[in-house]
C-alpha cells in the first residue's frame, strides 16, 4: 500500500519542487533535466510497484503495464539527458556524447513501437538500454574526471549509491542477501541517496562555474 513508501514518496516529491524552483531562478537547463529524471523516475517506480494503478487508474488494466514501460524508458532518456548536460559531454567527452544520443534515440524507438514490439520484447529491449546506460554514464564520467572535471567525482559517487541499491535488490532475487529492509527496499534507498548526492553535485558544479567565471 501507499503506507509502504510515505518517505520515499514525500522525499521524491521534495526534490522535484525545489529542484524546478531553482530551474525557475537560474535557468540552467540541467536543472530541468534533473527535474524530469526525479519526477518520470519516481512516477516509474510508482507504477512499478503497483501504486499507480491501485490509486490512480484502477480501471486501466491495460495502460497500468503499459505506463511501467514508458515511464521507466522516459526516465532514462531524462537520465541521459542529464548526464549529457551536467558533464557537458559534447565539450569534454565527444565520442560518450555522441553514443548517448543514440542510446537516447533508441530508447526513442522502442517507446514509440511498444504496441508494435510487444510488452515482453520491450522488457528485454529496456533492460538491454539499462545495462548499455549504465556502462555508458560510467566511462563518460570516468572520461570527464581523468580529463580534470572535479564535478565528475560527485556525479559518479552519486551514481554508485544507485547502482549498490540495485544490486541489493537483485541479490535478494537470486538469494545471496537476505530479505531485510535494506536490501528489500534497496532500490527505493540507492535512488533517494543518489538524488541527494546528485543535488549536491548540481550545487558543487554550480560553486565551480562560479569561481571560474570569476577567475577569468
């Protein structure tokens, strides 16, 4: 029940709001990427879980496994969108940028051929892009923070924290941790501790783009 996730919801919600306010004042299309990732990430979760169409709509059967699909799609084309921006790739990393935009057109295209490719075909094309993205996030941060990026170092502890809740999380599933709220919840605490961290790597980019703009 909803009873089951009041932190994770109210804390997802939070992070959505001040993150569009500070969209709002500084108009750093970063923010707005951060924006949509939180809201379709947690929206995606929220269906996935069965949330969505208990509170929601309960009377669309249908769209209740379509919108899990879409959701979580549209949330990686957010998250690569994000990392395209943050880590400014097409400047410091040419090649991880050009491979994120065909990721993100791919991920275009089987969105778009749901109805067409099947519900099952599609489950295994996104969990394919998951493994592709993931891989794709690490080298291009790796890249920028070997290239002198400092901001990149936030970014990646960010993106582990994600990462160690999925794989307590799956490792429940092939039973080699044991079912407690750690790893039971792990994916709902790798995603909050990587919201917060990748807040403050937006703060700590910020603070540096300040000091070099004024260094110059």
């Amino acid at each position: 029940s909803l009873a089951d996730f009041p932190w994770f919801v109210a804390f997802m919600l939070g992070l959505f709001f001040y993150n569009l306010i500070l969209y709002a004042s500084t108009g750093d299309r970063t923010f707005l990427y951060y924006v949509l990732y939180v809201g379709l990430f947690s929206a995606g979760q929220f269906a996935l879980n069965g949330l969505a169409f208990q509170y929601l709509w309960p009377d669309y059967p249908l769209w209740a496994n379509t919108a899990v699909l879409a959701l979580i799609g549209l949330g990686l084309l957010a998250m690569l969108a994000f990392t395209r921006s943050f880590l400014g790739l097409r400047r410091r990393h040419p090649r991880a940028d050009r491979l994120m935009h065909l990721l993100s057109l791919v991920l275009l295209v089987a969105i778009a051929l749901m109805s067409v490719v099947g519900y099952r075909r599609t489950v295994l094309i996104e969990t394919g892009l998951v493994f592709a993205i993931a891989a794709a996030i690490l080298w291009a941060a790796i890249g920028c923070l070997r290239g002198g990026y400092r901001p990149a170092r936030h970014f990646l502890v960010a993106w582990a924290a994600l990462l160690a809740g999925v794989v307590a999380y799956a490792s429940v599933s092939f039973g080699l941790l044991p079912k407690v709220f750690l790893t039971d919840y792990g994916i709902q605490i790798g995603s909050a501790a990587e919201m917060i961290l990748l807040s403050f790597a937006l703060a700590y980019r910020i603070l540096s783009e300040i000091h070099r703009a004024q260094a110059a």
